[in-house]
C-alpha cells in the first residue's frame, strides 16, 4: 500500500452503511427502551412482548461502558419525560436539573453523576433543527439507494453466498 501512497497506520474516511428502519425513523411503530413496566402507557405485561429487545437489557454491549450506557439511558428517561410533560402541558420542567441529579454505579463501584444534556429542546432550538435538518439528508440518501429487500430475501441471498 506504501507505493500507491496509502498508509496503514492512518485513517482518513470511515464509512458507515446505513440502512435505517423505516419504523424507528418514520416512528410507526414504539421501540421498547425497557422491558414492559405495566403502568404508564407501557399497559399491562404481554407474554409476547417479554421476547423483544430492549435497550436497557440488551444494548450495553453497543455502549461500551458504563458511563456511556447511563448517560444515555438519563437521556432517554428525561426526553421522554420532557415529552410526556409537553403533552400534558405542564410548564417549569427543569430537564437540566433532572438528569444531572441522577446518578450510576460506574466501574470501579463509585457513585457518578449523569453529564449535562447535550442541548435542550427549547433553549437550543436552532441545534435541534439542524439536526433534524442533517437526519432527514441521512435519510433521503438512504431511500435513494434503498434496494427494497425483504429480511426473507436477504437470509436467502445470505445462505446461498455461504
């Protein structure tokens, strides 16, 4: 690779294939963040339902660690408390003091506070429409190479390269 120019030891582009989920993108369906918790609008246990993944129970391996991991469980929580406060109209929610009051068990056991939100909806709406604005680039490039296969046409296509 030295002769062409190319070093090994140096990255320059990282590319990710994306092929986003029409249901969580479009939000046609909910996404489980937890297991079902049988109050709220989560409704009562469903035996179906206890199969799903779910973040809090799946995902740390995605995070890495557990800073990571906590902080953006916090984040979840408080948004979807932030949200839920919207809808009930309820004013004064101090989201910023919510989260930075909460706190995890990291790995060498002591107690750590969640970071500050990254932004807050209201406060930062410029941000927050930016990026919206950059989500919806992301995904109308995916839809114009979308390649319309179904997960059954793809296991296939997958055991026959096997």
């Amino acid at each position: 690779m030295q002769q062409v120019g190319l070093n090994a030891d140096y990255v320059s582009r990282i590319n990710y294939v994306s092929y986003p989920s029409k249901a969580a993108c479009s939000q046609h369906v909910t996404h489980s963040v937890s297991p079902p918790l049988t109050f709220g609008n989560g409704g009562a246990q469903i035996e179906y339902k206890s199969t799903h993944l779910n973040y809090l129970q799946h995902s740390r391996y995605i995070f890495g660690d557990r800073y990571t991991f906590f902080n953006r469980m916090a984040q979840e929580l408080v948004f979807g408390m932030w949200n839920y406060g919207q809808e009930l109209q309820l004013g004064n929610i101090n989201i910023a003091n919510i989260i930075t009051g909460m706190t995890y068990e990291d790995e060498n056991r002591d107690i750590q506070s969640c970071d500050p939100l990254p932004f807050h909806p209201i406060h930062d709406s410029v941000h927050v429409n930016f990026m919206r604005a950059r989500f919806q680039r992301h995904k109308n490039i995916a839809m114009a190479y979308y390649i319309g296969i179904t997960k059954s046409e793809y296991k296939s296509k997958q055991a026959q390269l096997i």
